[in-house]
C-alpha cells in the first residue's frame, strides 16, 4: 500500500535523546549508567512515569513514588529532579524532513508527555517557545498521552492517529527512538523506523516514501 501518512514521536525523534541528559545525571549524583531508565523500565504500564504521561498523578504525585521506586531499586532520586532533563535539543534536518514530508503526506505526532513538561496544544502558560513551539503546528493532528489518557505502547493510541487521519496503518510510517513503541506500530501493519541517528532516520525514510531529504543541514 502507497504511504499516506508519515507520523511521527517528538522526544528523541526531533530533539537530542533525554537518555543522554539522564547518564550526565546519573554520573553528577553517584547513580548508576542507566538508572533512571531502569527504574522507567520497571512495572511500565504502572510506575510514576506511565501514570504521570496519563496524567493520573500530579507534579507532587510524581516526584514523591519517583523517588520512592529509584530508592527500592537502590539509589534515591526524586521526579523533580528527572524532569528538568527531558528536553533535549532541536535536530533542524528531522524538521527539514518533517516539512518535506508534509508536502506530500499527512504528517501527524504521538507523544507520551507530562502535562506540566509538554509541548503541543497545552494551555497558554505553557505553550512551547522557539523551535518547538514552531515545530508542533506543522503537523495536521497531534495526540499527547496527558491528555488522551493513553500511552504508547498501547495500540489504541496509534489507531486513535489513523482514525484522526483517515488512513490505514499499512499506509503509515512510524518514527520513534524507542523499540517498545516502534514494535506495536508494526504489528498493525506500519512501516516502523527506530530513530538510532538522523542519517539512519533519513537514510530509512527516504526508502519508505521514495524522497529525497537533505545530507545536510538547510541554510535558514
């Protein structure tokens, strides 16, 4: 089936990996490489992190079991202290090839995000500024899991986009930094792309679409 829609994660995809933010800490508290992703990894349909992207606990709410499931897996660190590292920085190629593809495609985002460290369709205080705030409006419809009540991985929210876009999933391209949410994306039939690096993204897009995106960076 012809691609219809390219849809699209935001964090990792768009913007430098928070994993990279996360090591740094780790390193600067004495923690161990990858703890924060362990103790994101652990019970994930029911840990701080899911429950805060369904937005079913509050900023306290997080912060407090954040820090209670990092101490029992042994080292304490508070959910104040990870969300500051989320953000990452802008990768101007994947917005080239996001507004290349919405020439040709429906163009749409999934994002599992935190009501109070999210970027597209939040309420005015806290709306994106800059490269972000500029980024979300291009696509032609957004799903946030704060809001939807629903995360990926779940295959729900992935439907919920096709239906939004009126396409089948066979006709769909997936982008995402993580396995986990690429894999059920897949078993519905959408061309999953695993962002490792922008060349590899681009270099596997361009397979999937049949375009042509830039080896380098647009003079703006």
């Amino acid at each position: 089936m012809a691609v219809e829609a390219v849809i699209w994660d935001f964090g990792g995809v768009f913007t430098t990996s928070p994993f990279e933010a996360f090591n740094r800490y780790e390193i600067e508290v004495g923690a161990p490489r990858d703890h924060i992703r362990k103790v994101n990894a652990t019970n994930p349909d029911t840990n701080a992190w899911a429950l805060f992207e369904r937005n079913e606990i509050d900023t306290q709410g997080f912060d407090e079991l954040f820090l209670k499931e990092s101490t029992a897996l042994g080292h304490p660190i508070r959910g104040a202290d990870v969300l500051p590292l989320i953000s990452g920085m802008v990768r101007p190629r994947m917005v080239e090839a996001l507004k290349l593809c919405k020439q040709h495609f429906k163009v749409g985002c999934i994002t599992n995000n935190m009501v109070t460290h999210h970027s597209p369709g939040s309420d005015a205080p806290q709306r994106p500024r800059g490269a972000m705030g500029e980024i979300m409006p291009l696509f032609d419809h957004v799903i946030e899991s704060s809001k939807a009540g629903v995360r990926k991985p779940d295959p729900r929210i992935y439907q919920m986009m096709c239906e939004a876009l009126s396409v089948e999933a066979a006709a769909c391209v997936y982008l995402d930094d993580l396995g986990v949410n690429c894999k059920p994306a897949a078993q519905l039939g959408m061309r999953a792309i695993k962002v490792v690096d922008v060349d590899q993204t681009l270099a596997e897009l361009a397979e999937a679409t049949g375009l042509a995106f830039p080896a380098t960076e647009v003079a703006q």
